[in-house]
C-alpha cells in the first residue's frame, strides 16, 4: 500500500473529513504533506502524528512519558523494519520478535490502543495476508493481536478482512 | 531503570548525552554487556544500547530511549522533532552505517567513505542555513539535535569528513561539541582513541545492508514552497511594467572574444577527451554538455565567455590504435578529431573554438613551462628500470609487453595487470618478457627521467587553495579529493615516457623522449586558445580580471586542481589558475556502466541514429546530471520524463498559451488588467527566476532546470484555474479576465524560452520564433519578468514542440543498447512515430471517433447502467486522444474536470 493511501485511511479512522494531498518524494516515494500553517512534512510516521492532533485524539500517542515513548519505539520499528525488508526471512523475524513481544499484551503499549497499533497493522497487512494457517498458528500472539486490530471500529476498511481459524490445526507446532 | 550499554556501540553517545536530563526524575543504573548478548527477551538479534524500565518494558530504539529521558524533564513532542527522528531512522542511519563501516571495519579512506553521506550531510546544512536557526528544530537544543549529534560524531570528529563548505552543520556540530555531556559522552565512548574505538563492536554486525549496491538516484532534494511578502509582490510588478525598456543594450558578438577590463570575463573549459574513444553520455554529460550550458547561460548574462575544448592526441593510447588500424599516430588523430566534432556539433555545443593538442603551439607553450620549471629548480631526475625492445629500438610501455606473471605462472599476463589472478603487476617482473609487436624478448634497463618536484610546490599550492577554495564554487567532491591527496603527501611526479607520440622535451640526453600526457594535456587549454587568438594571453596570464571555470568528472581532480597548478605556480608567470573547478560524479546506464567493448550504452555518435531529437537528449542528461552523486540513465525514465515534464508540463503550457492568443485574439496580445492573483503568480514567477539565477551562478545546473518546470506548473495551474477558453464566450468582464490570463500566460511562456536556452538552444529557438519574440528580448536574461510581449504584439504560428516517446520505441532502442547485438540493428527504429500520422490514418480515426461518440449518445439515451457508460466514454476519450496526436494537436484537458 502506498503512503498515500495508508495516510487516507488513518485520516478516514481518525474521523477527519477534509482529505489531505500527499505527493510522494525519492525513489522510496515517502510522503509529503503541504501543511496550511507552515512548512511541509517529510515522512509516514510524522504526518501519521500529526494527523492525530489534528483530530484531537492525542491519547493514541501515548499519555505517560513511558507509553509516548514505546509508541514512537514502534512507529520506527514500523519504517525501518517492517517497511525496510522486503524478504521472507526478514519478515519472519519480524514476526517472531513480535510474536515473543506481544505474548503478555493485548497492544503495543500493554493495555491501551494507539497509533503504534493502527499502522503496525497497516503495515503488516500485505504480509499476514499471504501466511499459511499453519504460519498464523506459530505467530499466535501476532495473529491474535492482527485478528483484534482488525475488528476495530473504522480501521480495516477497504483492506480485506484476513481468516483466523480458533481452533488450533497443529498442535505440535509451538 | 537500567541502561544496557557496550563497548564501542555508537548507540551509546546519544543515550548518554541525553541521560543528563532524566537526573532527579528517576534513578539511572549502567550495565555494560558485550555486544552479542540479547538483553531484550523478545529480539532476536542482539542490541544495544537497551533502557529497561521499571515496569520491566523495555526501549530498544536508541531515539525512543533519548526521547524518553526528554519526556521525564517535561519536554513536549512536536512535529519537526518528530520529522528529523524519523529521518535519522531512515535515511542517516542506513548511509551512516555504510560509511563507518567502509571506514572501520574495512580501513578504506576519503572519497569511498564520505559519498554515502554527502546528500544526507548536505540536507542537514540545507536545512540549517534555509531556517537560519542555530539548532534543528528550533532556537534550542534539544531532542533532534542530540539524536543527530550522537550518531554523526564518530564520523565527524575527524575532520577530513566534516567539510567547511558545509558551514551551518560544521558550526551546528561545534556547537553541540563542546557541551558538557555530549563531550563526556564522547570520551567514555570512543575513549580518545577516535572511531577505531568502535571496530570491537563494529565487526561483529552483520554487514549493512545498504552496502549492497551503491545508491543512486535521479531525483533532486525537494525545495520548499516560499510565502510572498507584499514588498516582494510590488518590485515584481514594477520591474513587469517596466517591460522592454529595462533591457540593456545588446552588446554586438566580438571575434575573438577578449576580457575587459572592469567587466566580467568568464573562462570555461571542458576536459579534452581523448581523441581516440568515441564519447559515452556520461563523457558527454560530464564535461562538454555540463559546460555548455554554463557558458550559454553565462553568455546571457552579457558577461564576455569564451568556451573552448579540443581533443587530447598525445601518448601511448594514440601509438596503440595506430598500429590496430595501420595508420600513423597523426591520421589516427585527424579521424577521430573529426568523430568528435561532429558529435559535439549535432549535441549542439557552442564552443568558441574546439582545438586539439597536436599543435605548435602545444609544443611551444608547454616547453617554455618546462624551461621555466627547470631554471627554478622544480624539475627532478631520476633512474626508472624499465623493459626495452633491442629489436624496435624502444623502451616498452605497459601495454606493450606480455608475459608469465609472477604470481599465478598465467602465460598471457598484461605488463601492468594480470587477468587471471588479477594481481597488479610491475612490468619488469614479469617472466619471459614479449614484446608485443615483435614477439622478441625484452631486457631491462635503466631510464632517465624527468619528475615534477611537487613537495618542494606544496606550499605555494596550499597558498593558493586557501585564497581560492573559500566562497568559491568548487564542487564538493573537488575539495575532497585535494584534500586528502594533500593530506597523504604530495610525490615528485614523473613527467616524461620513454614515446615517440608526444611533445619533444627540449633538454640534452633527453631527446628521444616526450613529454606524459598529462604534464602537457592540461597545457592544451592554453595553446587552443593560442591557436584562437594570437591575444591568448589576456585570457591565461590575467587571474586578477578572468573567472576560470574548469568542467570535468572527478577522475580528472588532481590534474586541474593540483598538478596543473603546481606547473603554473611553479613556473612563476602568472598564469590564470582555476576558480571553480566544477566535478561531476558518474553516470550509469541503466543498472551497469557503459562498455564500448561489449556493446552496452549509448555513445555520442549514436544518439542521432535514435530519431530523438538533440534537444530532448540534452534535456535529459541535464536532467539526471550526476550532480552532488551518482545516477543513471534508463530508458524508461527518458520516456516517463519526456512525456511527462516536456510533453504534458512544458510543452502543453507554451503550446496552449500561444494557441489562445492565435484562436482568441487572432494572434494579437491582449490587454492585461492585473488582478491581485496576477500579482501574485508574478512575483512567484521572479522568485523561481531569481532562484534560476542563484543555482546557475553556483553552477549547480540540474537544480537550476526544475526552476524551469516549476514555472512552468505554475503557469499549467493557473490556466487551469481561471479557464480563459470558457471565459471568452461569456460577458465583457470574463472577456477581459480572459485577455489577462492569455496574455500573462504568453509573457510566462517567452521568459520561459529564454531561460530553456542554455538547456534545450533548438527548441527555445522555436519558441521564440513562434511567438516573434523581439530580438534584444531573446539574448539578454534578466533576473527580473519583464512584459516582453506587450498589447498588440503580434505572434507568429504556434505549433506543438515535442513529440511523444511510445514504449515499443523505447523497449526496442533499450534492447539495441543492451550489448550483445551491438552490429545487429543498424535501422533507426523511430522514424515512424516521429512524424505526423497521414491524412489516412487521421481519416480513419475521425470516423472511429464518431462512431463511438454515437453509441455513447445511445446509451446515455437509454438510460444505461453508469458503469457501462463510463467504459464507453473512456474509449471515445482514448480515441480523441490518438486523433489530437495524428493530427500533431495539442492536448486540452476535457473541460468539465477540475482540477486544483
């Protein structure tokens, strides 16, 4: 999915009316966004952001020091490593760490939603839709995580809905 | 909480920086583990440094962990933070880590280790100096400056890799420097002993991925929009009102072209190439196209330009195509020089003179440098064992000698390289010697030569790089590699080779020998100008009155900026010494380099066998000019680029400001009654011609021609917005507004012609014969937008400029050029598209298009579904489309969409 469009539907969850135009700049086409008040804004975590204050939802950035901090942790996580490789076994690690990571918690912060949550999702989408039903019991923690992002009011949207099966097919499998 | 921190883990400098402001807020433990350890449970790969918190959480990321500590003392977070953050993650870093890399685990120096940063280096000072604040985001420090102090100081604090053109972020990352806990964070974590301090734990990361593969790019650093003060809106207006009359007087073409005294006299040379290669588009693009469009531009500036190149002859190359072709050294030269002048002139380069090294003048010129050298003592000799061929009777360069190696026993090994094992090669040490063109063996023996005593030259040279460097326009990459050939030692260089092909060096016991092409290549400049005016030496001997503006890539740096002003200061004769030396970096085809052997790439003479015009190629070499870092050419992007910028942008704006004028106004320039929208399109229009200016005077060329395109938009925009071809049918005002918009759009299109000039000479032409644009109008550029097409003026016949690129005409060049079938295709294959279709073909497509508008009217009739409709009429719009082609129209958006 292109920044662009990923950008339009935070907007659309975040119940912003007014759509903004991104254009896209370098080979990795990051997007810019052309601010009324001041200069323009470089980068998908950034306007992600920014577009949360507008909205005045400033609570899916985090309301202690230590939550604020873990969310922007995640957003990087999200554009270096998730975004940054493009191959299977970057992928998988990526998976397994989260897998491990998201074993005691139902977000990324622990127990609340935030903005770490929506574009993680958004942007792990194009990957859990390709896994296998023996891959998604193996990243269980993940797949319950996806499983519940993607039933939250307003998120999904256009993105189709991946099947996550209850019962567990391979119980030797850890 | 507690900080996991390593040995030598560059992670640790900003962390530790920040700390300071947690203090009193929480209680700070430190752990310092070893660099494979996984603190954190839940990663797999190990990583440090690592904060864990007391609820047991764990930060990983080294700007979460610096911003954490922030938080605690109560700072807030704020978009631009968060904006450079996000950048060091993705951008800095990667390159960082390529360059530290390179630098300490694999020991290489200089150039190698500083490209992968430079546009990452470049864009902090950018941004430094454009806000004029001394610190990243804001009138303090704080979060961002920290983060990007910390991961640049291991790289920075050597100075070598921190260039002083880079003002803003030499003195941003002095500043940060000497603060107290950033200086203690770089003491506990390099501990004095620089970056070599981070190898232990450098070596043990997996290679960066970045590495894979130098970075290119084709696209530029993005500029930010301006706001527009009313000042700035008024002087616009003034100097538009003003209109023709502001023009100086057209100073009549002089023959030769002298230096005045008190004017500003310009200087510009291009590398000579060697006469017996045909050009790439990267020889192309590098040194004569570059430099072309610097002396245009500077010649419509009315300051007195003299532009000259010429082809290089002498030396051993020379010898060795000689004998391939079994001709003389000197036919050999009179062929190819003719190959290269016809090339340059279809590229349609405006030399003054394009010479060539083969001249008395050469020899005499380069000997009297030589003779002044000598009597100054700055001319060494010394004994060279070299081979020698009894049977030719003469000493064997490398290329000349075959044999054994001596290291890997391949029986065909080169005298400077073997193939095989790739060793590098001393030729007296190879075994049993041949000498290539007899066969017979080769003994060695002692040479005299003459050397250049470039120590003994080191401090008038450094003199003179001090009072010229600062302020000047020297490229970045220039300055580097003086730099660190200074910084290594400068070597006494031999001058002379053991030839026949060159300039006769005038001095007893050394009469079979020449001059090495290089001493006396760079003096080439001076004797073709020798050859162009018996007055040459009002150009070469008087550096207080002419700006030398030398073009090259930068393999050819230490030759201008170094041995060649060594000769000339060492000759003591005041001799012209370059003032900006412009270097290029290099260019690749598609995703290789260009080979002349395997067939691969484009090269100067066949670029017109394409069908595409000079113009468009010239536009996009200009384009992707390999400015500030590499970039390539690809195909694809030249279609995408062509059809986009020049048909869609470019094109369409000239194209329908002069056809409303010609259908409107039966081709007479209306009157204009400015509103403030007006006024204000105009002052964005100076200000984009004034930024036009400052990058061509900072010769940063391909910058300079996005001006061209943004103007260019603006103007598409504004057409758009205010839709004369609406307005014309409505009442007298909307006639007027009409008349404005045309007539403002028809100025923009002829102050776009002359700044398309220097770029693209053939197409400005039309233009500005298309809009019979007045003469004095044509050569002088201003940096203010004049009215030069007032009221009344009448124009000429419009038509359109460029011609669509297709795919299967890009696919089928891209497949010539691929290597391989270099001989198979010799028919150009665009001749076809290139011209208008026939009255035929139109015919055909006429009746297509009213047969399809029918069925549309029938199911609208109907009542259709939507769906189907739509897919209709998306056929008849195709349809038009191809019409508006064949008929060589141009293309006008359908007038119900709106655009913004």
């Amino acid at each position: 999915m292109a920044a662009a469009a990923e950008l339009t539907l935070l907007e659309k969850c975040l119940g912003l009316s007014k759509g903004n135009k991104y254009s896209a700049q370098g080979e990795r086409q990051i997007p810019v966004l052309q601010t009324n008040s001041g200069p323009s804004l470089t980068g998908l975590t950034t306007i992600a952001a920014h577009l949360v204050q507008q909205a005045n939802k400033e609570y899916l950035l985090g309301s202690t020091a230590e939550e604020k901090a873990v969310v922007q942790q995640w957003l990087e996580y999200r554009v270096t490593q998730v975004d940054g490789h493009c191959n299977k076994d970057d992928i998988h690690t990526v998976l397994k760490d989260l897998n491990s990571y998201l074993e005691d918690k139902v977000y990324l912060t622990g127990y609340n939603f935030t903005l770490a949550d929506i574009l993680l999702y958004y942007g792990l989408h194009r990957f859990i839709v390709d896994l296998t039903v023996q891959e998604k019991e193996k990243y269980l923690n993940v797949s319950r995580w996806f499983c519940h992002i993607q039933h939250y009011p307003g998120i999904r949207q256009h993105l189709s809905s991946v099947v996550f099966i209850k019962n567990r097919l391979y119980t030797n499998s850890h | 909480m507690r900080l996991f921190v390593s040995e030598g883990a560059p992670g640790s400098l900003p962390v530790l920086a920040a700390a300071g402001r947690a203090q009193g807020r929480a209680e700070l433990l430190i752990s310092t583990v070893g660099p494979e350890e996984c603190v954190v449970p839940f990663l797999t790969r190990p990583k440090v440094p690592v904060l864990q918190l007391d609820s047991g959480n764990y930060l990983f990321s080294t700007s979460a962990i610096c911003r954490y500590f922030f938080l605690l003392s109560g700072w807030e977070q704020d978009d631009l933070t968060n904006q450079w953050l996000e950048w060091e993650a993705t951008e800095l870093q990667p390159a960082l880590s390529a360059a530290l890399y390179y630098l300490v685990v694999q020991g290489k120096k200089g150039e190698d280790v500083f490209s992968p940063v430079r546009r990452a280096l470049t864009h902090i000072d950018h941004s430094l100096s454009r806000r004029s604040c001394p610190f990243l985001a804001g009138e303090t420090e704080s979060l961002a400056d920290l983060v990007l102090w910390g991961a640049l100081y291991p790289l920075l604090q050597d100075p070598a890799y921190l260039p002083e053109e880079l003002g803003a972020l030499h003195s941003w990352f002095q500043t940060l420097s000497s603060q107290e806990p950033c200086q203690r964070a770089a003491e506990t974590v390099l501990k004095q002993q620089g970056v070599l301090a981070l190898r232990p734990y450098l070596q043990k990361q997996p290679q960066p991925s970045s590495l894979e593969g130098r970075a290119v790019s084709n696209e530029p650093e993005e500029e930010e929009l301006a706001t527009l003060s009313e000042e700035e809106i008024a002087m616009a207006v003034a100097a538009w009102e003003k209109g023709l009359e502001s023009l100086p007087p057209v100073q009549p073409q002089q023959n030769p072209v002298l230096p005045v005294a008190g004017e500003r006299n310009v200087l510009i040379t291009s590398a000579l190439p060697y006469v017996n290669n045909v050009p790439h588009l990267g020889n192309i693009i590098g040194c004569v196209l570059s430099a072309d469009v610097f002396a245009r531009y500077s010649r419509l500036r009315q300051w007195n330009t003299l532009y000259l190149c010429g082809t290089d002859e002498y030396g051993t190359a020379t010898e060795t195509k000689a004998m391939e072709e079994g001709l003389t050294p000197q036919e050999i030269c009179d062929k190819y020089h003719v190959i290269h002048a016809d090339i340059y002139r279809w590229f349609n380069i405006s030399f003054d003179i394009f010479g060539r090294t083969t001249t008395p003048q050469q020899t005499k010129i380069t000997q009297d440098i030589f003779q002044r050298l000598v009597a100054r003592g700055f001319v060494l000799q010394d004994t060279v064992e070299q081979l020698r061929c009894e049977h030719c009777a003469r000493f064997l360069a490398d290329r000349f000698v075959e044999g054994m190696c001596p290291f890997c026993g391949y029986e065909e090994a080169r005298g400077d390289q073997c193939d095989k094992c790739g060793k590098l090669i001393n030729a007296i040490e190879l075994k049993k010697p041949q000498c290539k063109v007899c066969r017979s063996c080769p003994v060695v023996k002692s040479s005299q030569h003459l050397f250049l005593d470039l120590p003994k030259l080191g401090k008038p040279l450094e003199e003179w790089l001090e009072k010229t460097l600062p302020g000047s326009d020297w490229t970045p990459n220039a300055r580097f590699i003086i730099r660190s050939w200074l910084r290594d030692g400068l070597k006494p260089r031999c001058i002379t080779r053991d030839l026949k092909w060159g300039t006769p060096v005038p001095l007893v016991g050394f009469e079979d020998k020449v001059f090495y092409v290089w001493f006396d290549a760079t003096i080439g400049y001076l004797s073709i100008t020798a050859n162009y005016t018996d007055q040459w030496e009002k150009w070469w001997k008087n550096p207080e009155q002419v700006s030398l503006y030398q073009f090259m890539a930068k393999d050819n740096v230490p030759f201008h900026g170094l041995v060649f002003p060594c000769s000339a200061l060492g000759a003591e004769d005041n001799y012209t010494l370059v003032s900006h030396l412009i270097a290029t970096e290099y260019l690749n085809y598609e995703d290789g380099k260009f080979s002349k052997s395997r067939g691969v790439g484009v090269f100067g003479d066949m670029a017109q066998d394409t069908g595409i015009p000079a113009d468009i190629w010239r536009f996009y070499l200009l384009y992707i000019r390999p400015e500030g870092q590499d970039s390539a050419f690809s195909w694809t992007d030249m279609l995408l680029k062509n059809n986009s910028e020049l048909l869609n942008n470019l094109g369409n704006f000239i194209n329908r400001a002069g056809m409303f004028v010609s259908k409107f106004f039966g081709g007479f320039v209306p009157e204009m009654v400015l509103t403030s929208d007006d006024r204000r399109l105009l002052a964005h229009v100076t200000l984009e011609l004034q930024h036009y200016h400052q990058l061509l005077e900072k010769v940063r060329i391909r910058d300079a021609l996005r001006s061209i395109l943004t103007i260019s938009r603006h103007g598409n925009q504004y057409i758009q917005v205010n839709e004369p071809w609406k307005r014309i049918k409505g009442n007298e005002a909307d006639r007027q507004r009409a008349g404005t918009v045309t007539g403002l759009a028809v100025n923009i299109a002829a102050l776009l012609s002359i700044m398309l000039q220097p770029y693209m000479p053939t197409v400005s032409a039309t233009i500005q014969a298309q809009l019979q644009l007045p003469p004095p109008a044509c050569s002088i550029l201003l940096t203010n937008f004049l009215c030069t097409l007032p009221a009344g003026h009448q124009i000429g016949t419009v038509s359109p400029l460029f011609q669509k690129l297709e795919n299967d005409q890009i696919e089928s060049l891209r497949q010539r050029f691929s290597g391989g079938q270099a001989k198979a295709s010799p028919k150009p294959a665009a001749v076809e598209t290139m011209t208008t279709a026939g009255p035929q073909q139109i015919q055909v497509l006429m009746d297509e298009v009213t047969k399809q508008g029918n069925i549309v009217r029938e199911l609208k009739a109907q009542k259709a579904d939507k769906n189907q409709v739509a897919a209709e009429v998306a056929k008849l719009l195709d349809l038009k489309k191809q019409l508006a082609l064949a008929e060589g129209k141009p293309l006008e958006t359908p007038k119900g969409k709106k655009k913004k």
